[in-house]
C-alpha cells in the first residue's frame, strides 16, 4: 500500500506546530479588518449584493448592514486565499522563531 504524501500544510504543521495557527490567525485578522474598513469605506457593494442576492439562503436583507458587510468581507477574503496561503507558508518560519520555537526542521 502507498502512502499518502502529506500537504504543505501538514508538513508546515509538524514543523512549527502552533506558529502556522498564529501566523495564520493573524493574516486572517488583517485581511477582515482591511476587507471591512474598504467596504465600510467607499467600496459599492450593490454588484456584489445583486450577485449574491440570487443564491439559495441568502436574501437583500441578510446583505445589507453590518452583517453584510462582514459576510462580503469572509467572501472576499476566501476569494484571497490562493494569495495568503503562500503568505503563510512564507512567514511561519519567522513567527516559530519569535515565538522561541526554533528554526524549523532538524
């Protein structure tokens, strides 16, 4: 039987251990808060509201306002994730060695 080879994240897992959750916990962090502060901020969400009005579960009334905006945010911020993937497996290292972790991989 062959064994399955394990994903970056996996890997970047058993390296680091709680540096990737920190690393990506904080890159998840600034990406909502910038996401927000742009839609709050001048950003039109109308295309985005007719877009998503059209979907099963989601209404105009669940779109608009705070909720909506936070919503649009994680929308957005999933659409980001081929971009802060690479940024995570970037920076962890950094992060394990400002957390006293150790450089990586023996």
């Amino acid at each position: 039987m062959s064994r399955k080879t394990p994903s970056k994240m996996e890997v970047l897992m058993e390296t680091y251990g709680p540096a990737v959750l920190v690393t990506t916990l904080s890159i998840f962090a600034i990406e909502m808060t910038v996401l927000v502060a742009l839609l709050k901020n001048g950003v039109d969400m109308e295309p985005m509201i007719a877009f998503l009005d059209g979907m099963p579960l989601i209404s105009r009334e669940i779109l608009t306002g705070t909720t909506g905006t936070i919503a649009l945010a994680y929308a957005l911020s999933r659409l980001l994730k081929p971009i802060t993937f690479p940024l995570v497996l970037f920076l962890t290292p950094g992060v394990a060695r400002l957390m006293g972790r150790g450089a990586g991989p023996a």
